[in-house]
C-alpha cells in the first residue's frame, strides 16, 4: 500500500511544542511518516536572503530527540530530510531506516553517497533536475532500496504543471517511484495513488499562514485524512478477484442475460 508522508517541513517555526502537536496531528489524520527538516543555519552564508528567515526554524539535535520519542509514543514514523553532508553522522546515530533528500541535491552526488552507505533507505525527490542528473544519483544509489519522487518546485505548483506522467518516466531508473506534491487540493494526491506511486508526500500545517507561501500551500490536518482515506479506499478497488465473474453477479446473469431472447 502506498506510504502517506505528512511533510511538517518548517511550518512549526521552531517551536517544539507546535511540532508536537503537529506529530498527532499526521497521526490523527491517518499519515504513516510525518517527517521534518534537518539542518544547521551556521552552514549558510549570513548574507543569503534566508538566513534570518529560517534561523528561528532550525531543529536543535535535542529537537530531534524530542520529537522521535514523541513519535514513537504516537506510534507513528519519524522522518527528516538531510539537507546537508556534515548532519549525516547525526542522523545516522539516530537509529532512522530512511532518509529524504530533497531535490536541491539531486546532484550532491558526495552526499548521496555518504547517505547510502548510512541508510537503508534513501528516498530523493526530483524537482528542478536534468536528466542526466536523476541518472547520475540513480546509479549512486542502486546498490540499496530507495524511491524517486516525482517533483516540481513551484509552490504552489498549478495543476497543469503537476506532470504526473514523470512518474512513469523516473521508473526507468528505480523500480520505486513517488510523488511530493505542491499544488493545492488533494487532486494530484490521489491521481498519484492511481498511479501506483510508492509513496505520497505533501507538505502540512495546523494553520496556513497567508504571509508563508510554503504555509499557504500546505494542506491541512483534513487534507491529510482525504488522502489517507482516498488510498485505503483505493487500495480495496484495485483488488483483482480473477478474471471470471463475481459470485455476487451469477444472480444477476441469471437476470439479465437473454432477457431479450438468444442473440447469439
């Protein structure tokens, strides 16, 4: 069945109590994996237009601590996304089976290898990437489970950029494929379901903020439970019986067919 990601990202602005409840809250709403952001301000350059801004955002190494445990006891998974080479030892120590990478390092191939030989799983999203460069990371990471997630980093992303169909596309390199979504609405979310993506990943917040444009975007708590809902509903539909007729339509046959005499 497909994994359902509820992507916190930055959205509880660094406030650890926020990103508590942010935890049962993707539980609440049915989300296998609410998965964070990890990385250190002092990376930046203090004359990058960001750096004030995420300043307060950053995740504390207790921060991390913090919020695993409360994952577990919710009994739901904790994720993150390394967003840089030096977090990788920490993160690694954390004991985490997965790790996201985000599509700004599609091409950190030095980085990518370092993950691989530190996690089971690797799942990197694809946005803002060449062709060469998925190929490139695919190779680095072949040789361990990891899933390649259809992106497009607009945000919001308009629903006929959504592109889909690159899913199908990025299955010539891994045979697990997926979809981190930016467009608003639940739409692309659940055509990813039906597409068979492997995973579904959409950004979240308890309350959008209309100054934040990755708040504004982000779906809410209920958005989250449509879309876990919609692929457990799907995940009964596409259910393959056999190719004969149901039993439940014998009586129907017995019914219908040659009502109107033998046309055979």
């Amino acid at each position: 069945m497909v994994k359902i990601i509820a992507e916190a990202a930055t959205n509880h602005g660094g406030d650890i109590v926020l990103a508590k409840e942010m935890v049962h809250a993707a539980k609440e709403s049915g989300a296998d994996a609410v998965k964070f952001q990890s990385w250190q301000v002092r990376t930046m350059d203090k004359a990058e237009p960001a750096y004030e801004m995420m300043s307060p955002k950053e995740l504390s190494d207790e921060d991390h601590y913090t919020l695993m445990e409360e994952c577990e006891n919710t009994g739901i998974e904790f994720m993150t996304t390394c967003f840089d080479i030096k977090r990788v030892d920490f993160l690694s120590g954390l004991g985490l089976r997965s790790v996201k990478v985000a599509s700004t390092d599609v091409g950190s191939i030095s980085m990518l290898r370092r993950l691989r030989e530190s996690f089971e799983h690797i799942i990197l999203s694809t946005g803002m990437s060449t062709e060469d460069e998925v190929e490139a990371a695919a190779q680095v990471l072949k040789t361990g489970k990891f899933t390649l997630l259809h992106c497009v980093s607009l945000y919001p992303t308009p629903l006929d950029k959504a592109g889909l169909g690159r899913m199908l596309w990025l299955s010539r390199f891994s045979p697990s494929v997926g979809y981190s979504d930016h467009t608003l609405g639940n739409d692309a979310a659940k055509a990813a379901v039906a597409m068979g993506a492997d995973i579904v990943e959409k950004h979240f917040t308890l309350k959008r903020d209309p100054d934040n444009i990755f708040s504004n975007m982000s779906a809410l708590p209920s958005d989250i439970k449509d879309i876990c809902d919609y692929a457990k509903e799907f995940e009964i539909m596409k259910a393959y019986g056999g190719p004969g007729m149901l039993e439940e339509e014998k009586e129907a046959r017995r019914t219908f067919v040659g009502r109107w005499g033998d046309n055979r």
